[in-house]
C-alpha cells in the first residue's frame, strides 16, 4: 500500500483510467451539500492566492508557496493488470464521489478557459480529463460505471443529443461549475483584472487542491485495509481537550463531590445528540459542540482563531483567567450558558422573528458571523433588549442575503466579526445597532453591503436560476411569499409550509416544442435562452409538476398550477394570457422590488 499526497496536476497527469465498479452506488452529490460548498472553498482559495501575489508584489513564485491550500479528502484505488502501451487502470475503491465532481469540475474549467481565448490554460486542464492519444472507455481519466456512464461522456463532451432525465446530477454538475467559473472571470470581483483573475483560478485548480491517495497492490484486499482506515484511532477534539482541562483544574481546587456536580451540571448537558451532530463549516466535518466552541472562543477573546487552534488559545485564556481569580467552575459556567443561548438558535418557532433570521441566515452564511451574533445574543437584556437585538439581526441578515444574491464571495466573515467586535466595545450597547449599520454600510471591496443597482444588475439584468444556489433562491421566493402573506387582506386558507416546495420555471428550459419564440432568429432565440433563468421566470410550486405539464403549453401549464396551488406568489402570473419576455422582465422587476423591501439598505 502506498500513500501521498497530490494535487490535482501530480494526480492526473499520467495516463490513467479509475474505474468505478459496478457495486458502487451512481452518483448522488448535489448542489447543495456538495458543489456550492466546494465552489465557496475554490473562491476562498483562489482570493487568498490573489491576496498573496499582492503582498509578494507580483513575484508568483513567493505568492504559490505561501498560499493556502485545500485538502479534499482521501481517495482510495487499487492497480489493476495493463497492457503494454495503455494507460495505467486502477479500481476506485472509494471516494468515486469526489473523484467524479473533481473530474467534472475540471473538464468544465477547460471547456470555459477555451472559449474565452485561454488556450494554455484550457490545454493543461484538459490534460487532466482526457489521456492522451486513447480512445474508447479509455479517453477519459475516469470511467463511471455503467448507470452513470452515458451520462458522464454527455456532460463531458457537451452532447445536447443526450436525453437523459431532466435533472441529471452529472449533466447539472458540469453546468453548475462552467457557470460559476464563467462568472469569476467576467465579474471583476475583488478589483482585480480579468486575467489576473483567471490566472488565480487556474493556479488554484492546477495546484492549490491536495488529495490523498492511497494506492492497493493487486494482491492487498481492499475491503480489508478500508476497514482498517476507518476503525482504527480516534483522535481527541478540542472539545474534548477543553472538558480535560477544566475538569483537571476544578480537581485541584473543589472536594470529589463538587467535582462530579460540576460535571453534571455543566458539562454534561454539553454531550447529548444534539451536540454530537457533525455539520459542514467550510471544508471540514465537525461535531457541533467543537464548531460551537471555536465561536465561543472568537467571541470571547475577539481573535480570529484557527479551528486547529482553538485549544492552544482557550488554554492560554483559561490560564489567564485563573491566575485573576476566576474558576474552572466560572469558566465552564460562561461555555454553559453561551452554550444554551446557541442551542436555542436553532429551536425558535420558524415564523418568528428569530426562527425567520435563523432560517434564512442560515442558508446564506450565517455561520462566519455567529461569534458576532454569540457576542450580541450573550449581553443581558438589561444591556441589550431584544428590539435592539433585532435591529441589529435584521441588518445582518439584509447584508448577508444581498451578499448571497450577488454571489460576493464569503472569505472574510470571521474577520467582519471580529473587527466588529472591536468596534462594539468601544461605544456603549444602547449605540450598538445604529453603529453596525454605519460599520457595515461602510464596507468595501469584496466585503461590501451590495447596494439597489448591484441586486438589480444581478437579479434583473442576468439568469440567476445556476448562478444562485437553489437553496437560496428557494428562500428568496419563500421570503417573497411570506411577505405577500403578511400584507395581504385576504389571506389562503392553507398555513404556508416552505419545506416540500420546488423552484419550477414559468416558462420550460426545453421550450422549443410549445413556446415559439417572435421569430427564428438568433438573436430572437438568444433573448429567449437568457429569458428562462432570469428571476421573473422562477416560482415555487407545492409539488414537482411532471414533465409533459412542466414542458407543456402555457394555457395547460397555467391551469394546473392555479389549480393546484395556493401561493400569492403564483397568483400574479397564472391570470396572464400570454407569458414571454416582457411578462419575464414585467414580473421580474415587481419581484425585485419586494426583496428590496424586505431587505433594506441604508443609503450611502
């Protein structure tokens, strides 16, 4: 058994053929809770690299070496017998999941450097999808298995021919990707040029993504050595170093008997399911207690700190607080309670206020800010009411969902709170909501407040169904909703339940058959092709229409979904005759309108 490390060049820069056998599942990951959170990694690192090759004054080199990294996890394959002259096979006994987004993702930058006169760049990332002077099964460095197969040669070889299930994960993952790497390129993000941007890009795809491979003889069994891999050692968890810290010290300081009370009473409560919970932040897999820690420990020294950090620096600050006098009782009383507070973040009735700003938060970044949000939710109400909290959160939300909707990159949230932080304790808490809104308002670059024209530009003026994940347009449109709702005199009958809904398009991606466009014309067929994505195309609907009424004319498209629906939001299209262009952009414009009210922005 032999085991590295390799980026993405080192790993498929030989002729090779990883075949996924046939007991392998198909290919499941989504958008969701695979691609846009790798998506967000490859932005964060790519805006690192540019960052460095500004401290390093241009010298490329200086600004590689230093850089951050990704690591992506492991991938485990197995030699197989070659013949002469063919590429080297191997069985992908694991991690067929992530070896196929990669091999996706990078087949969509090539096509997307190609077509924008990248040719150097498009060359060398096609190198690394494609083998060289092979043919067949064997022109690709991944070989799918054979439910997957004629989707994967579809996605990678753009087959508009394919008729392949209207959602298809490989056809939609190679999309997704070629969409929002098109975007990085164009959008000039950050102040950097375009070159400089697809340059970093590049970098970041080529070099910057570490794997771990782990490579099986012919003769090692690998169900035997996976088994091993995933059985054998644990190791310990900041939360679990901090429980023996303070559990040490109160032993050295309190009888048994209080010692095993503040076990019970303080920590315990710390280690039920609900803290067990692993969660994604970023690109680890955590258990809740240790992402909740790591907050704790950034709102209470305000630092940004490391996550393979935090017990160096909590046991720094437990020091330092003993040698004034405070406890291990003390201090694991403070984990406690702040503990309870982000508990009950997440137990809110969802039609509060605060279930509301959870929700959607939730769904557009809220995890950078939450040390700011635990430094706000931890003051007494005596400080800080809560109408005052709730300013405060109405604005953090309107800064992260304008921040979502014009795909502003997320870097830099743990150190907007922390400079935030900062600021707080310079003024006294009854000035804290307007003085957030002024330091946010403030904001630049890539850590602005996006204003009216930017929403407009990026929800109006370009498609944002591919552009914008699913989950947050999902909670856009719902928003919208619940806003209509909360105005309108005549209310439906039905609660309004947003789990279950679906982002349908008013008029079909495959429009051809029933929706004619004026004429035939190019440009006719190019307006109607950017029309279908656009925001005043997308609605949500109770359940998935199926293909012939999704795909079908609009007088029977129209019907069933005023027939089937109860959402104020389907109800100012389904009374429209006629639904092209100008009924897109009318609908789009009042939709606009809405989440520029539900979200505010102070004015410059």
């Amino acid at each position: 058994m032999d085991v590295s490390v390799k980026n993405f060049e080192k790993l498929f820069s030989p002729r090779i053929n990883c075949v996924v056998p046939v007991f392998q599942r198909p290919y499941v990951w989504d958008e969701d809770g695979q691609w846009e959170p790798l998506w967000e990694d490859i932005e964060q690192i790519a805006a690192d690299y540019l960052l460095r090759l500004q401290e390093t004054n241009g010298n490329r080199t200086e600004a590689q070496v230093s850089a951050r990294r990704h690591f992506m996890g492991t991938i485990v394959l197995q030699q197989q017998p070659k013949l002469i002259g063919q590429p080297d096979q191997a069985l992908v006994i694991d991690g067929q999941q992530r070896l196929t987004t990669i091999q996706l993702l990078l087949d969509a930058a090539s096509d997307v450097y190609a077509e924008k006169g990248f040719d150097r760049e498009a060359e060398s990332l096609r190198r690394l999808v494609e083998n060289q002077q092979a043919s067949g099964q064997e022109r690709f460095k991944l070989q799918p298995s054979a439910d997957n197969r004629d989707s994967f040669v579809a996605a990678m070889t753009r087959d508009r021919t394919f008729d392949g299930p209207r959602d298809d994960p490989m056809v939609d993952c190679h999309g997704y990707f070629a969409h929002h790497i098109d975007e990085w390129i164009e959008s000039g993000e950050l102040g950097y040029t375009r070159d400089e941007r697809a340059d970093a890009l590049f970098i970041s795809l080529y070099g910057l993504f570490d794997t771990a491979i782990i490579e099986l003889s012919e003769r090692d069994d690998p169900y035997v050595i996976f088994e091993t891999l995933n059985a054998r050692g644990t190791p310990l968890t900041p939360s679990d170093l901090v429980k023996n810290y303070i559990l040490q010290a109160a032993a050295q300081s309190v009888e048994m008997a209080q010692h095993d009370e503040l076990l019970q009473q303080l920590w315990q409560p710390l280690e039920t399911e609900f803290w067990r919970e692993e969660i994604r932040t970023g690109a680890l897999i955590r258990s809740q207690l240790d992402v909740f820690l790591h907050y704790w420990l950034v709102s209470t020294v305000v630092e940004d700190v490391r996550f393979d950090g935090v017990f160096g620096k909590f046991k720094n600050y437990a020091d330092q607080q003993r040698k004034q006098g405070v406890t291990a009782q003390n201090i694991a009383a403070q984990i406690h309670d702040a503990a309870d507070i982000y508990k009950s973040w997440t137990e809110y009735p969802p039609h509060s206020r605060r279930g509301v700003f959870f929700r959607r938060g939730r769904v557009c970044g809220l995890g950078g800010m939450s040390p700011l949000l635990l430094y706000i939710d931890t003051q007494h109400d005596s400080v800080l009411d809560e109408q005052q909290k709730l300013l405060i959160f109405a604005d953090l939300e309107s800064y992260l969902v304008r921040r979502a909707l014009c795909r502003a990159i997320t870097a830099g949230l743990n150190r907007i709170s922390v400079d935030a932080m900062h600021r707080l304790r310079e003024v006294e808490p009854l000035r804290w909501p307007e003085m957030l809104r002024g330091h946010f308002a403030n904001l630049k670059g890539s850590l602005r407040w996006p204003q009216d024209e930017e929403l407009t530009d990026s929800l109006v003026a370009r498609p944002v169904y591919g552009r914008v994940g699913k989950r947050r347009l999902r909670m856009v449109l719902s928003a919208i909703e619940e806003h209509k709702r909360d105005n309108s005199t005549f209310v439906p009958d039905s609660a309004f339940e947003s789990s279950g809904l679906s982002i349908e398009h008013i008029m079909p991606r495959r429009w051809q058959q029933h929706w004619p466009t004026a004429d035939d014309s190019q440009e006719s067929i190019a307006r109607r092709e950017q029309a279908v994505d656009v925001l005043g195309n997308l609605t949500l609907v109770n359940s998935g229409l199926n293909s012939s009424i999704s795909n079908g004319p609009w007088s029977e498209k129209r019907t069933a979904i005023a027939d089937n629906s109860t959402l104020l939001l389907n109800k100012d299209f389904t009374d429209s005759h006629a639904w092209d262009e100008a009924a897109i952009a009318q609908r789009g414009e009042k939709l606009l309108h809405t989440i520029k009210d539900i979200w505010p922005r102070p004015r410059d």
